[in-house]
C-alpha cells in the first residue's frame, strides 16, 4: 500500500521545522515532498546579520544539509516557485511545470519585505532583506560603494545597518517612528539604543519620510530624496520597513486569507487538507514575524498531520533581543502599559543600565532591558508562567540574583563570559563549546542544549547560565516554554500539571493506564516519565495504587545508595541523629562482616557503609533489622533526615526540646515518599545549630514555642527556607509542617524540590492553604498520615513481596 | 559455533527489568527482558563511565543507565544519539520459557 503524500511549499524554518517534528513523532508515514524558492537547503534565517557582519558563514547557518533530506527520504526542489494549487486535483505546480500531487498540503512561504511605493523602489542597488541572496548582495555592494541607507529602524534595519558599518559603509538609518524600535522599546531605551549606534558610527535621521529615489549614471541608485526636499547620496538601500505575508498563492487557490492564511488553533486552514504555518500565517488575526512563535506551530501542525490530533497552538507572548554585538537588549510582551498596569522603573542613564517591568494584577505583562538583560529569560519565564510577584515584588527588578541564585556565584552576564569561562561545574563544559554547538547544531532549546553538549544535565544548577547563553546566541529565536506546558519528556506533549490533573480527574491508577489514556509516544516511557507516573500514582491513591518497582532508579529499587564503582551505600535511620551504644556495636559488625571499605558520618547526622556489594545488601539488612535499625531511605526521593541541635534537652541556651521534637516529626514521616528528596531540621533555640534556615521544613525553637520556615535548601540552589508561621505546641509543628509537605506531595512536580515548588506558586499560595484555611490544613495533614499508616521499613516489604533473587547474580560456570 | 548455555527461567528476570550474570572472567554480563517479553545480553558495562547497565531502567528496547542516564540500544550495545560508544552485545534466546546465553 501507498503512503499519503505531504508536499510542503517553502523550503524553510517553520516548514521543515513542523517535517523534523513530523518525522520524530510519525516517522515513514507519508511520502515528503518539499518545494524551496531558494537554491539552498534549509538555513536559519535569524543568523543572516551575523553573516553580514561577517561574524559567521553561510556554511555555518544551514540548518538542514541535503544529506539530511536524502536520508530522511525527502524529494527535494530547490529554485522551484509554486505557481498553482489546484485544490480539486489535489496537485501544486511549480513555474517550470513540475507538478506533484498531495494527499495533505503544508503552506510555509513566509513573508517578503514591504518595499515602500515610492518613484525609485525598483532600481538596481535598491533591496530587501530576506534571504542569502539580500545578505550576498549587500556584502557585495559594501565591497564596491560608500553610502548605504537602511529604510526602518526595526530589529531587522538596525541589524542589516550595523552588518553594513562594520564591512565599512557609510551608513543612515532612516525612520518614520519617533524613536528607534518602537515596537520593542519604549523611547526611553529606545534613546539609549540610537547613542550606542551612534557611538559604533551610525547614523540616524527620526521622523524622517521617504520621497523618492534618484538613480545615478550607471543606472543605479545614486540617493535617496526625504519630503521636505532634503537629499543624501545613497548607493544601496535596504528596505526594512516591515514585512508582507505571501499568502497571493493560497489566495488564488481559493482558501480564504485576511492579511495573512487564515489557520484555526491546529494550524488547519479553510481546506482540512491545507495546513500553514510561519509567517505567512493569520492566527486569530496575528501573524508572528519572529521564530519562536513558529516553532510553537510547527509542533502543534505535526501532531495534526501525523493523526495524534493533540495539541493547540493558542498564540504566543513573544521576546525580542537585538542581535548587534555589543549592545544588550531585550523586550517581551506589553512594554508599554497602558493606564491600568503599573511599571517598575530601573535607570541608571550613566551606567548604560535602564530597565523597565510592566505588571498587572500582581503579574508581570511585559518588560524592556537596556544594558543588562541577563535577567531577560527569566523575567520572561515569569511571565509566560503567569506566577503572582506580590511576594518578590520588592527586588523583582533587581533579578533573579536578589530573588534567588540563579548558579554559581550568581555569575549570569552570559554574553560578557569569555569562551574559556566554565558553565557547567559537573561535566567541564565551557562557554565556547556551548555556542559552538548551538551555531553548528542549530539547537534551539535548553534541552538539545542538555542532550548535544551535557551542560546543566547533572544538578542542573546552570541552566539558567545555559539558557541566557542560548538567548544571546540566537537571540529573538529562544523561548522557553512555559513551565506548565512543557512536554514532560520526549514521550509525551503532555506537562508534568497536565498528567497530574488527568491522572487525578481521570482516576488513573497503573501507569499502563497513563500511557494508554493520554496516548503516549512510546510502548512504556522512558526513564524519565516512569518515575514521575509512578510517583503521581502511588501518590494521589496511596492505598490503591501499586508502587512499580520497574519505574524506580535504581536506589529506590536497592533501597541504597549506587556508587560509581557499582557498589551501594548503606545508612541506617537514626531518629532525629540520635543513637544508641547497642546501634552502634551493630553498625561496627555489620561493617566487619562484610568487608565495608569506609565508614562515613553524614551531614544528615547519620553513619554511612560505603562500598557494599549489591548481593550483600539483603544480608547486612537482615543483619541491621535483626537490631532494630530501618532504612535511613538516604538514597530516596523520600524523607532522608530531621537533623537536630541537642535542644532543651542539654543545651544551657535551648528554650525547646529540639530531639525529642526532631524525633517526633521523623517518625511521622518515616516512608514518605515525595516529588524530591526532604530534610528537615529542629533547632532548640535561634542559634540555631541544627542549620534549619536551609531545610525543606526548618523548626526553630522560641521560648514561647516553634517557628517554621519552609522551602530552604543547601544544596544547588542554596536557598534560605521562609518564614510561615509561629506555633505554640509539638502538635502544631506536626500539622503545620505535616500540611505543607502533603500540599507539596500533592502539588509538585516530580523532580521539583520544596523551593522550586514556591519559586513556582508563590509563599503567599501555600499561606493561603496552610494558615488561612484550618480546615484544609487538617485535611492535608489527614491525607499525610492516611498515606503513611502503613509504612513500614523497604527491606521488610521486599522480603514479603518481591523476590529478593534481584538481588542474586547468576553464576556463569566455565 | 555458539555454545547456548541455560542462564535461567524467563520468570526469573522482571518485565522491565534485569538479572546480572556473573563470568568467572571478561566481567559480568546483563540480561534484559522488555514489556514484550524481548530478551537482550550486553556486556554489564555502560561505554561512558563503566556503570552497570543492568541496574537501569528499561524503556522499548533501551536502558537508561544508573550513574549518568546515557541511553543504550538493546539489540546493538550502541549508545543513542546524541552520545557516542557502545558496548560488547551477546546472543541470547528463550525456549520454552528458559533463557539462553552463547558463551
């Protein structure tokens, strides 16, 4: 049997893009034919000004080579313009006669520039800028002329302007707005922009109207005539002054266009068989000119045309980032504001800084930076996140360095690094290598960043540094997804929020289930969704649920600690870090009996066996258990430790009794599994020795009771954990603490560490559920303790369910 | 030729799952058994940094490995793009519910 034949029109960014994610999901479904205008395979268009500045090739921005194609099985036609589409034959035919005929068409042409109706707009020397033809031309005329004028003081002039001046032209922009970028930047920053260019040698005439252009002798453009008479020598321009949608070819097909191919939310246009995608599109009455947008619809279009039939595109807040070298910028969304946002307002105009961020009803809407825009992704990511900033309202504008760490030495000036500089601690990546693969891979996501080069793949501590590098590197090209809709891996479009919701809406209860109801990609995921399924699973119905020893890491499944020789670690609980001779006689002959190369103490004031063969595990456990020792789950996405000071108990300055406290909450959450890892602390008085100001639930003890703080960490993030309430008795403590780490059991995503969590819903949320509604705090605290009624030490649940042959390694004789 | 040598029952290693089978040299061996009751023998080695594949996790006809989550082929040892290297595969069959190995 035949495939169904795909032909796409427009050989490039968007339509190849929705190809790539067609081929990933749905490979060898149809038969591909693509149509390219150009000569050239694939390219990435956004890197055309770097090559006109002359800081990268051509060679290095072709995203697809034509290997790529061939192997892909892909007919391609490059220098073939689509003439016709004949909608009743279902067939395109290019201007040479070339007909091919389709089964599902794909409409990607893209946009010309607008070329001002004005007398002169046809002579040689007088151009867009679009494609590598524009850019060839315009390096060539910088090789052989003086005087250019760049019509359109937008992001694409202002590059072509500062391409031109650095291969040595004389060059005037010219503008009709009333400052530069007024469609990004508000005149503030955009006043600050024209003094920079001007520094670098540009020239600039605002409000300034086109009249005319003169041709010279040689029948080429010789100067360009503004109204008002004034006249400059000119022998090259480049209109810049907007772009137009190519939809005259649809248009004529018959399927219905408003300034653009009108498509509905899954890309389809008024013929179910056409779709269109790019910037020839009309979504809901926008059309998006920038790539990130376009990438949005791609996915959305590929889902449609492989027959998943998932997935809307419902339109996109865009970032702009002007990619001249040496200039910071950045906007994203409303930066103007209107009369009901407020502003926030940071300008330093003899430092170069100035900063602006629009906010209504407490959320963030928009934002312009000039002069230091490290903070750009992440003031977009809040508000594509659509978080509530009331409670970081106060140092919001300072960043994210004064709102948390964003990495080591908060070091985030990520274009000002020198490519030498060391991102990623954990696997010695540096800055170099990272946009060496961005530009030669043509990556655009923090994730192909992760896979290609293994930046931020292990603690992920710089992947804030990792995306500022992608942002500076592509510039208007990166978008991060928003944290509520981003695919919870590649097996999946659906987010970590949206599984969560289903499986809870839905009563899902196996993770087959999972799979089958939200139409999993893959037979039985991978490691990264089968632990989160099995965690929401054995989470949301914790009594009917089965855990999957299968969907586990390893630790979890030894209920120890792997190493990276192979071997285990082995901690045994010690309640609130206190112990006993008769524990410790039995710790010291377990180590002998089996041979443990080291002996540790923790920073979770327990004792660590480094070095336990895996078959041992079960025996030395046996061995433990026997002593009345449990598993210290110090290898779990689980409650590890309460750390204590030695409290009242002992302490001439301690107010509470911070053991006896620190032993009552760990033993209420003995077994508790959770999204990530948890450690508390109980400290006996402010000194607070027990460290709880870093702790994911952090007690302090007062003379008039406990304070608790929530939400600290000591590890990645070093984070110090905040204020939520003041109680009076070890039963409060219990339902507090109890309640907010049920609310984070329930709530968090897997992987998402208590300060991640509220980085993400805010403190003033988890006030809300906790102190200001008693009887949803009792609820959660009831659900706590309903889930852990039956907890009981791993070891002794795996002797009685799981065969402890896992265990046993077969012996091959010779 | 192949010498085909009972290691143990199909139901003996866990759907999903593994059992490590220990040589008296040439190091340890991991068998596999996917959802589809597949079996697969690689050497119980990751090309990246030596973890034991056979504690990962099995996903299609992959595992993940435990020390830093390369992905590795089933059925060739090789290491999934974007990553590079593979490791030694062996043949390996079930009759009649018995697994056997070719040492």
């Amino acid at each position: 049997m035949s495939k169904p034949r795909l032909v796409l029109i427009g050989n490039g960014m968007a339509g190849v893009r929705t190809v790539e994610e067609l081929l990933k999901i749905k490979p060898d479904h149809y038969d591909i034919t693509i149509f390219g205008a150009e000569p050239h395979p694939n390219y990435n268009r956004i890197l055309l000004s770097p090559v006109l500045a002359g800081e990268m090739t051509i060679q290095e921005i072709v995203l697809n080579e034509l290997d790529w194609y061939k192997e892909n099985k892909i007919t391609l036609h490059t220098g073939k313009q689509i003439k016709t589409i004949d909608r009743i034959k279902r067939k395109v035919i290019a201007e040479d006669g070339t007909e091919e005929e389709y089964d599902r068409l794909l409409i990607a042409t893209g946009s010309t520039p607008f070329m001002l109706p004005i007398p002169g707009n046809d002579l040689p020397g007088v151009i867009g800028y679009r494609d590598i033809k524009d850019t060839d031309e315009m390096i060539d005329a910088a090789a052989k002329h003086k005087h250019a004028v760049v019509i359109g003081g937008g992001l694409l002039g202002l590059e072509a302007a500062n391409g031109l001046k650095l291969r040595g032209m004389d060059v005037t922009v010219v503008h009709l707005g009333p400052w530069l970028l007024e469609r990004q930047l508000d005149e503030v920053a955009g006043k600050m922009l024209q003094r920079s260019l001007e520094d670098k040698g540009l020239k600039f005439l605002l409000e300034t109207q086109t009249e005319a252009l003169i041709q010279g002798e040689s029948g080429r453009v010789a100067a360009i005539r503004f109204k008002g008479g004034m006249q400059i020598p000119a022998d090259l321009v480049v209109m810049a002054a907007g772009i137009r949608p190519n939809y005259a070819l649809a248009e004529a097909s018959g399927i219905y266009c408003n300034r653009g191919i009108v498509v509905n939310d899954t890309m389809q246009t008024y013929d179910p068989k056409v779709y269109a995608v790019g910037e020839c599109v009309s979504h809901r009455g926008i059309a998006y000119g920038l790539v990130a947008p376009l990438f949005e619809q791609a996915k959305v279009a590929a889902n449609h045309l492989a027959g998943y039939g998932i997935g809307r595109y419902t339109g996109s807040v865009t970032s702009t980032k002007l990619k001249v070298t040496g200039i910071d910028l950045f906007s994203a969304g409303d930066y103007m504001g209107g009369k009901d946002t407020e502003e926030i307002v940071l300008n330093d105009p003899h430092g170069g800084v100035y900063k602006k961020l629009v906010i209504k009803d407490n959320k963030l809407v928009g934002g312009v930076m000039y002069g230091d825009t490290a903070d750009g992704p992440w003031y977009f990511q809040l508000l594509k996140d659509k978080r509530d900033i009331h409670d970081i309202r106060d140092s919001l504008i300072f960043g994210q360095n004064l709102v948390g760490d964003v990495g080591h030495a908060g070091n985030s000036k990520a274009a000002e690094m020198a490519d030498s500089a060391e991102v990623c601690g954990c696997n010695g990546v540096t800055k170099g290598t990272i946009v060496q693969a961005i530009k030669a891979k043509g990556l655009f996501t923090l994730d192909e960043v992760k896979k290609h080069t293994k930046a931020a793949s292990s603690c992920g501590s710089c992947a804030g540094l990792v995306e500022q590098i992608l942002a500076s590197t592509i510039g208007g090209a990166y978008t991060p997804a928003s944290s509520d809709t981003k695919p919870l891996c590649a097996c999946t479009d659906h987010s970590h929020k949206k599984v969560r919701e289903t499986i809870v809406a839905q009563h899902l209860t196996t993770k087959e289930a999972v799979f089958a109801f939200m139409e999993w990609k893959t037979p039985n995921g991978c490691d990264k969704c089968r632990p989160a399924i099995n965690y929401y699973l054995i989470s949301t119905f914790p009594h009917e649920s089965k855990d999957d020893p299968q969907s586990r890491f390893i630790n979890e499944r030894a209920h120890a600690n792997i190493q990276k020789d192979g071997t285990y670690s082995v901690v045994p609980r010690m309640w609130g870090g206190l112990t006993t001779p008769a524990e410790l006689r039995a710790i010291a002959d377990a180590a002998e009996k089996y041979n443990v190369p080291t002996v540790k103490v923790t920073g979770g004031q327990r004792i660590d066996l480094l070095g336990v063969k895996k078959e041992d595990l079960p025996n030395i456990w046996a061995d433990l258990n026997a002593a009345g020792m449990v598993s210290g789950h110090a290898y779990g996405k689980s409650i590890r430790t309460v750390k204590t000071c030695v409290g009242a108990e002992h302490c001439r300055f301690g107010t509470q009794l911070a053991m006896s406290m620190g032993v009552k909450l760990e033993k209420m959450l003995f077994d508790m599994y959770a999204p990530h890892k948890v450690k508390l602390a109980v400290s006996g008085c402010p000194r607070n020795c027990a460290e709880a100001g870093i702790k994911d639930v952090g007690v302090i003890g007062v003379d008039s009771g406990y304070e608790i703080y929530i939400g600290g960490n000591g590890g990645i993030k070093t984070e110090v954990a905040q204020f939520l309430c003041k109680v009076k008795s070890d039963e409060e403590v219990m339902e507090y603490s109890g309640a907010f780490l049920q609310l984070y059991r329930e709530e968090g995503w897997y992987l998402e560490r208590t300060c991640h969590y509220m980085e993400r819903v805010g403190l003033d949320y988890i006030k809300g559920k906790i102190l200001e509604d008693e009887e949803a705090r009792k609820a959660y605290y009831f659900r706590l303790l309903d889930s852990l009624k039956d907890a009981k030490d791993p070891w002794q649940t795996s002797r009685e369910e799981q065969p402890i042959k896992q265990f046993i390694p077969i012996k091959l004789e010779a | 030729m192949s010498n085909w040598k009972l290691i143990c029952k199909l139901d003996d290693i866990p759907q999903l799952g593994s059992r490590v089978v220990q040589r008296q040299s040439g190091g340890d061996i991991a068998i596999f058994r996917n959802a589809e009751d597949e079996v697969f023998a690689l050497h119980d080695k990751c090309p990246h940094k030596s973890g034991p594949l056979s504690q990962g996790i099995v996903h299609g006809r992959r595992v993940t490995c435990p020390l830093h989550g390369w992905n590795i082929g089933l059925e060739d040892g090789h290491a999934v793009a974007p990553d590079i290297g593979s490791c030694s595969k062996f043949d390996v069959k079930v009759e009649n519910g018995e697994v056997f190995l070719a040492v």
